[in-house]
C-alpha cells in the first residue's frame, strides 16, 4: 500500500477510530521543499478530543496490561515486518513532509523497525531481579508494572523514529498511549500507527490526538489519567512540560536540546574528521539534537581543517530530499528559517567569520522551499550565543585550541551535554576524553549523530532529566519497579530483628 503523492484529509485516532476533532478545525501539512504541495490536512484538537483518547486509553489498558508481554511482542514483531515492506513508502512520504533526503528518511524508518524488533524482544525478557532473602523460607524478586496511560509528545526531524523509540518500549511493558506528533510531521506517526493496527494491536491502545502545543499537548500531559509523560523538542518547551508535571509527581521524560561538538586533536585522520563534521554538522540540515553545531580543532591543523571542511561544505549540493543528488535539503519551516537567518546575523556581528555559506538559498528552484546554505564560522570565540545556544539549522562554529585540556573544557562549556566526539589516534587521550566529557553520549573518532537503539539515548544538565531512551533504559522509564515477599514459613519473621533458622 502507497500513501505517497496523496494529498489526503485525515483525522484523530481515538479507540481505534478515525475520527474529525470535536470543534471540526484543521491544519494544513506542507512539504518544506515546495509549500505549494499540501502532504495533507489534520485536525487540529483541543482538551474534548484530549480527553476522549485518553478515556480510551484508559480503558484499554485494563486488559492491555494482563496480556502476556510475549504476546505482546507478537504484535510488534508483525509490526515491524510490515515496516520492512513499506520502508520506501514511509521514506517518501516523510520526505514530502519533512525534506531529509531519501537516504536519511530510509534510515530513520530503519531505526523505527530496528527499534520495533528491539522492544519486541524485550517481551521475553523484561528482566527483573530474583535475589536471596536475608530469611530462611522466603522468597523475594522484582517485576516490572506497566504506569498506566503514557502521554507522548515528539518532534518533526525524527517523526518516525522518536514515536517508536516511545510506543514500542510503551506498549511492551503493557502502558496504553496518546500520541501528539509534531504538527509539521504528522503523516510519519499515522503510517507508523497504521501498521500497528494492521498488526493487531486492540481498540484504544495507541491513540493519536493531532495538534497545537497549547491547544492539545498541554491537556495531554496534565490530564489526571495520564500516569506518564515523555516528551522530545525544545529545552524552553521541556521546562514547560516538567512543571506542568511536577505537581501531581508524574513521571516525566525530558529528551531536549544539544550544543554537541566534534574535537579534532592535531594527530587525527583529518580526511576522515572533514567527513564527520560534514555528516555531523549539516546531515538533517543540522535538525539533530545530536548535530555537530560545534567543531574545535587543535591550532596546529586548524587552517587546514578549516580549508578542506570549507571546500567540501561548499560543494554540498542543496535540493529537494527526493532527487537523490541532494546531500542536503531544506529546514523545516519558515520560522526555522528565520531563527537560522537571525543566528547567522547574530554570528556576523559578534566577529565570527563566514567561510561558507551564510544565506538563504533560494536560485535554482529552490525559492518556494525554506532552504538556507551549509554556513561555517570561523574564528569563533566559545562564548559567543553561536557556540553556545542550540540553532538547530545548517550552522557550524569552528573553535580553535591549543591544549587538550582547554578542548575538553570548551566542550563542557554549554548548558546542554547530549553527544560530543573527539578524533585522535592517541589511545590515552580517547579514554581520557570518554572520561571527562560531561555528555550522555561520546564518540570516539565518528561524528556527534548516530545513536543506535540498543543502548541508552539521552543527554545531561539542559539535555535531560535524568531518564533515557532507547535500549533496557527506556524499559527504565516505562515501567515502574514492584518489589515482592513471599514468606512461605506459616509464621511471623520480623526482617532485620529474628535471625534464627
Ligand atoms: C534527534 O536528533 O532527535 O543519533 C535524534 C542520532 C539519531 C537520532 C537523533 N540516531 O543522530
């Protein structure tokens, strides 16, 4: 089945059925590439539609929770052998509405499925803990409880991958789901919750309510029935989500904003850190939470760093994310645009240096799209709002250094710590780096972007709070610890105080 090159009305999902917002409003989905092409048309929901998903998912979680996980997992494993199948469809169709080349939206449906078989195989697994109790005939282990409804909220630059990396570990520890997407990136959720239906998933499990942030995802995450919360976007609408949270104590994940840098030591393979700044800096735009916003390289190689990731940055070639030249296709919207434009004002008139790029890029068709050239700075002081503030575009900031200790402090100088890289040969220095570098992800000698889903995702200080996705970590958040006694000696032992056999 294609649901590409369809302009098509759809609705909420709510108990399984597709139905218009209560107040009958609607959004318009665009592609970033050409604004003259409608992807679709969404309802646009307020608490009415917020409060009917979450009634059912409430009730669905009723039985949801009793069903077997292996069971469970079935439905997953159906689920993400559909993806397989539909993997070049659902890549078109998230191009259309995000503009990531081809390549890039192949690989984010791939992180859904890779996720999908993960979370699938943790449904025979879900380990808990069985220990030895300090009493004689007593019998004491740990299990997993699902939290109840979980509120999800995700963004636009992964809009199929970030909603897996939520459901799926949701849905195996048996927790029932709304979903706000992005409003720029609906489509990808339905075509991925569409195929959970296909898969056999029951009435009212994953419900999607579409919408604004005010309007819909702020009843969503302080709705009583909403046991949980998770949340990818911006630092500033994280805050929002915390507090809105923290009076009830809900359990709330933060996955937020990264100022990741890329350390390039004066012995490193400078072919091969050109290439990772390339990929890391401008991959998605620049659209990452994991983006390489920030290279510093080692004085002694920084013109020649500088030169070379200068002339391969300009040779990148900007367009439409379907035509499989593109290396690089367009931000998301046209405030996106905006906030890109103002930063590199921003950078100019704090004395950095443009040494590529630094406009909107608008000949050669691109003019209907909201595209911005690859843009570096150089001669960029750490403290400048350009090394320190999350741009999320085509931005990088070339610091230069001359110690390892001077990079290492750089790097920890931001107030966010997602993901940070350094490319040396030297042994010592990588392990040194792997121990000082106050992010929740490092890399040795690869980019700042490329998380694989088996292990923990999720940054410190401005990055997060304190919970991670992906891996056994996201079954961390999604289930919540119950500790069992059973005292089969038919008398009273009182732990700490009797002790006898
Ligand atoms: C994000 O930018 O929000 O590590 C997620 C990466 C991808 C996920 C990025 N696997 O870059």
């Amino acid at each position: 089945m294609s649901t590409s090159a369809v302009s098509r009305i759809h609705k909420n999902f709510i108990n399984g059925d597709w139905v218009e917002a209560r107040q009958g409003r609607t959004f318009e989905n665009r592609n970033p590439a050409d604004t003259s092409e409608l992807v679709g048309i969404f309802p646009s929901s307020t608490h009415e539609d917020v409060n009917a998903a979450v009634e059912a998912a409430k009730a669905a979680f009723v039985k949801w929770r009793l069903m077997p996980a292996p069971r469970r997992a079935e439905i997953l494993y159906r689920a993400a052998e559909i993806l397989v199948k539909r993997k070049e469809d659902m890549a078109r169709d998230m191009t259309r509405e995000m503009g990531k080349p081809l390549s890039e939206t192949r690989g984010d449906v791939q992180e859904a499925i890779d996720m999908t078989y993960y979370m699938a195989g943790e449904g025979r697994r879900l380990f808990g803990q069985t220990v030895p109790s300090e009493l004689p005939n007593k019998f004491a282990m740990s299990v997993r409880d699902p939290l109840g409804v979980v509120g999800m909220i995700t963004p636009w630059n992964f809009p199929m991958a970030i909603p897996s990396w939520k459901i799926m570990p949701a849905l195996i520890c048996g927790n029932t789901v709304v979903i706000k997407p992005a409003e720029d990136t609906p489509l990808s959720t339905y075509n991925l919750v569409q195929i959970l239906i296909e898969s056999g998933l029951p009435r009212g499990v994953v419900n999607i309510v579409n919408g604004m942030g005010p309007d819909a995802g702020a009843p969503l995450i302080t709705h009583p029935d909403v046991s949980a919360v998770s949340f990818t976007g911006s630092t500033e609408t994280g805050r929002i989500v915390n507090q809105a949270c923290a009076p009830s104590f809900k359990p709330c994940h933060l996955e937020m904003g990264g100022k990741n840098i890329i350390i390039v030591m004066d012995d490193a393979n400078l072919e091969l850190a050109v290439e990772g700044a390339v990929w890391g800096g401008f991959g998605t735009s620049g659209q990452r939470c994991t983006a390489a916003s920030r290279v510093a390289v080692h004085a002694k190689v920084h013109k020649e760093f500088l030169d070379r990731f200068a002339a391969r940055v300009k040779s990148l070639k900007i367009g439409d994310g379907l035509d499989p030249g593109t290396d690089v296709g367009p931000v998301i919207n046209e405030t996106q645009l905006e906030t890109v434009m103002k930063y590199v004002e921003i950078g100019k008139n704090e004395g950095a240096k443009i040494v590529a790029g630094g406009h909107r890029a608008e000949s050669g068709g691109l003019s209907s799209g909201w595209f911005h050239e690859p843009t570096i700075f150089s001669g960029v002081d750490p403290r400048m709002r350009i090394a320190q503030e999350e741009i999320f575009g085509p931005v990088v900031a070339v610091i230069s250094f001359s110690s390892f200790d001077e990079s290492i402090e750089i790097a920890n100088n931001v107030k966010y710590g997602l993901s940070a890289s350094i490319y040396t040969r030297n042994a010592n220095q990588a392990f040194r780096a792997m121990r000082d570098l106050q992010t929740g992800i490092v890399y040795v000698n690869a980019p700042t972007i490329g998380a694989e889903i088996q292990l923990p995702f999720g940054g410190t200080k401005g990055t997060g709070n304190g919970h991670r996705e992906a891996g056994t970590a996201a079954i961390d958040f999604y289930s919540e610890w119950k500790t069992l006694y059973i005292d089969y000696s038919d008398r009273l032992q009182r732990a700490q105080i009797d002790a006898e056999l």
